[in-house]
C-alpha cells in the first residue's frame, strides 16, 4: 500500500508492520501453533514463546511480567481497566459488608472513544457517576483541576498520555502527583480515625505501668488505602515518548496495541501494577491471569515484544527526526496563502507528539479535502479513525473553541496529518503543494 505512487500521511491509525516482526511472527505461526494451555510439548513451547514474550515487554518498560495482559486491542485493554475496577469495587464493598456508595470516575472531555464510552455505559446503567474534565484551548487538562474533582468515592482517574486526534500530550507525572498526595492524606486520616476509635481514653487508664499493651492492626477502609487509581491510554504515546520505566510515571494502569507501533493488529497491552485488583469482565478459560480469557494469538504476542523493543532502540532519534519534520510540516501548511480558505493548527505547538499535525481550514469539509487529496495518493484522515464515520462534529475539537468561548463553526473541516519511519521531507513537499492546488480549485466557487 505504502509504494512508490502512495504518501502515507495516516499513522496514528495504523503503522505498517515491520518487516522483521512479520518474519518472526511467520516463523512462530509455522512452528509454534498449538494452544498454549495444553499440557503436550507443543503447548509448552508455545507457553514459553508466550512467556518469553510478556518477559520482554515488561523488561522494555521496567515492569513485573505478571503486570503485563495479553488483550485484543487498546479498546479491551481499557475496558478491562475501567469495567474490572468498578465490578471489583462493588464486589469489595458486598463482601466487606460496607456501605456501597456508587463509584465515582474522573476523565477528560476529550478522551478516546474506548475511555468515554465505557463511561457513559456505566453512566446510563447507574453504574458509575463520571466527571468530565475540562480542557485549555490547546487542549491540555490542569492537574489542578482533577484534583478538585476527586471525592471520597472515587475509584478511578483515567487520562490519556497524548491525545490520538489533535497529539497534545497530558501532564501524566504531575496528574499522578497530585492522586498520590490525596491517597496519602486519606490514609493519614483513616489512620488517625482507626486510631482514635480503637485506644478509648478509658481503656488507656486501665494499661497497668510496665504493660505494652496489644498492639491492634489498623484497618484502613478499601477507598483510602487504593483509590482513586490511575489509568491511562498510552496507544500514540508508546513511540514517542517516555515510557522506559512506569514507575516514574506513576500510573496503576496503562494501555497500548501492537497496531501504532509497527507491529501486528488485533493485539493489545494492559499493564497492571501488582497491587491493583480488577474483576474479570466476561468468564472463560481464565487465561491471562483471569482478566483475559481465550487462547493467546502466540505469533501476535512475539510480534509484539519485538516491535516494542525495535521502538525503544530507536525512539530518540527517530523522536528528533520527526519533531523536525513535524515543525516543517506546519510551516509549510500555515504558509499556504489562501484568504477564503484560512488554516489554524489544532492543539498545543509544543507539547504535541513529534508526528501528529491537526489543522482546521475553513470554509471546506473535511471529507472533501480526505477524497481529493487521496484521489493525488496522499493518505490522510479527517479525524480519528475511530470516528471517521460519524457525521457529527469533531469532540475535540469542539471542546478547544469552547475553551476559547467560540462556538465550531459548522464549515469548519479539520484534517489529521501524522508522519511515521517512511515519511521523508519531499512528502511534506508534495501534500502541501497538492493541498494549495485543492484549495484554489474550490476557491473559485467559494
């Protein structure tokens, strides 16, 4: 797809797979087929490919290997996140007898669909309450302002590292700072209370001198020694930016798919911290820890783990390439000289991902301008791909004007332009000029 005729300028929705991991995972499907739950030698060398494998990705993000589940996409991965904290928060409370308080969820405005949508299921099913966050006009959520929405009944924060359609990256170390010190005061305060609860001042009058009296365990209550978790979606992040120790970016949980990252499709990655607790969201076999159930796609998972490591090697220079050619790509967008049909860039100018250019022309669909430049051989998209089908307005890029007190203007078409390891400077040349020629066309009848 990606030849000599084609300029492939659409890589936030897919990368082409590297051409070393199709091998690898051509070599495992020949070799390594038998499900990895039986107990015959083919099977236990399709557990170790497997086991190997989850090795390697967690060795490549300074994690456990049993923090790491095999998922079908970035969508499962967060559904598991979201659903199998809520279901095991509600089994908590039954089985512990407290008084259930429907569980309180915090995100941004501007999530992924696979976040907001679960959301909103919980919501309409009386399930969960969920705040939606605000952002700037560059589309950057204050940590001050999760802060702010966390209650007592919060169970989950979830934030995405850097945003799939207009690629402005989130404050994720500071949102985690900020959930922390709130955990740590609510544990400060159970603890007094437990204290004072159980040491009455008349049972200290009765502790005879030279007597240590018992010592009794603090009992912290569940929603102030583990919640409000932290989750987020790092599927366009994991190429660019920092994600070689997840300790220090202080997430619970964290999302990503083999699909951005030059490896195979219809696999996905929840990471799990090991004190974190989620019940499962459908039953099965119980494979992957139980969260997960169904046979692994063993050559997926390989693949997997090597595009992962393939990433990593080469992600700061390729992180520098970009971020030039990024800056390039929208100086020469902004420089196109058209009075009916104005550009603005969509999303922070700086922390944005190196290879995603979002830009808002006005006066012209979006579509229209995806159609003509592909009928050229220049392959964008008009918004996330997982909303590329939807006639209504860009969410996201509604929410921007709103924080700009402007209203999206109904001609307003958007186009998302991201670049990848194939993209070369003489690309940004041609969708440029190609773009100008599109807009005086329609210019005529403007």
């Amino acid at each position: 797809m990606i030849g000599k005729n084609k300029i492939y300028l659409d890589y936030a929705s897919s990368s082409p797979v590297d051409k070393r991991v199709v091998k690898l995972m051509n070599h495992v499907n020949e070799v390594f087929y038998a499900n990895a739950t039986s107990l015959h030698n083919g099977g236990i060398e399709s557990r170790r490919i497997i086991e190997e494998s989850r090795n390697l990705i967690a060795k490549e993000i300074n994690a456990h290997n049993d923090e790491i589940i095999f998922t079908g996409s970035s969508t499962e991965s967060n559904a598991i996140a979201i659903l199998g904290v809520v279901n095991y928060y509600e089994l908590k409370m039954k089985n512990e007898k407290r008084e259930y308080k429907i569980p309180h969820i915090i995100t941004s405005e501007i999530e992924h669909p696979a976040v907001l949508m679960n959301c909103k299921f919980l919501e309409e099913r009386g399930m969960a309450s969920v705040t939606y966050v605000k952002v700037n006009e560059n589309g950057i959520v204050n940590p001050k302002d999760i802060k702010e929405a966390i209650k007592e009944n919060t169970i989950l924060v979830s934030i995405m590292y850097a945003n799939n359609e207009i690629g402005t990256v989130q404050p994720i170390k500071e949102i985690a700072k900020e959930i922390k010190h709130y955990r740590n005061q609510m544990l400060d305060v159970s603890r007094r209370r437990t204290t004072s609860e159980e040491v009455k001042p008349e049972a200290q009058l009765e502790v005879q001198p030279h007597v240590v009296p018992e010592v009794v365990p603090l009992v912290v209550p569940v929603s102030s020694s583990i919640f409000p978790l932290f989750h987020t979606d790092a599927t366009q992040a994991m190429n660019y930016l920092d994600t070689y120790n997840i300790e220090k970016l202080g997430v619970d949980m964290l999302s990503f798919n083999g699909s951005k990252i030059y490896g195979p499709k219809g696999l996905g990655i929840l990471y799990k911290k090991r004190k974190v607790e989620l019940s499962p969201i459908y039953s099965g076999g119980m494979q992957e820890f139980g969260l997960r159930s169904g046979t692994e796609n063993t050559a997926a998972i390989a693949g997997l783990a090597l595009s992962l490591e393939i990433t990593n090697k080469m992600k700061t220079k390729e992180v520098e390439r970009l971020t030039k050619l990024r800056d390039y790509t929208i100086s020469k967008l902004l420089s196109i000289n058209n009075k009916k049909f104005p550009i603005i860039l969509n999303g922070d100018i700086l922390r944005r991902l190196p290879n995603n250019i979002n830009i808002s022309i006005n006066g012209i669909s979006s579509e229209l301008l995806v159609i003509e430049l592909d009928a050229k051989d220049i392959e964008v998209s008009s918004r996330s791909a997982c909303k590329s089908g939807d006639e209504d307005d860009s969410y996201v890029i509604s929410a921007l004007r709103k924080a700009k007190e402007e209203e999206l203007n109904s001609e307003e078409g958007s186009l998302r332009i991201t670049l990848g390891r194939q993209t070369k400077k003489n690309d940004i040349d041609k969708l440029t000029s190609t773009l100008s020629v599109i807009l005086n066309k329609y210019s005529k009848w403007k």
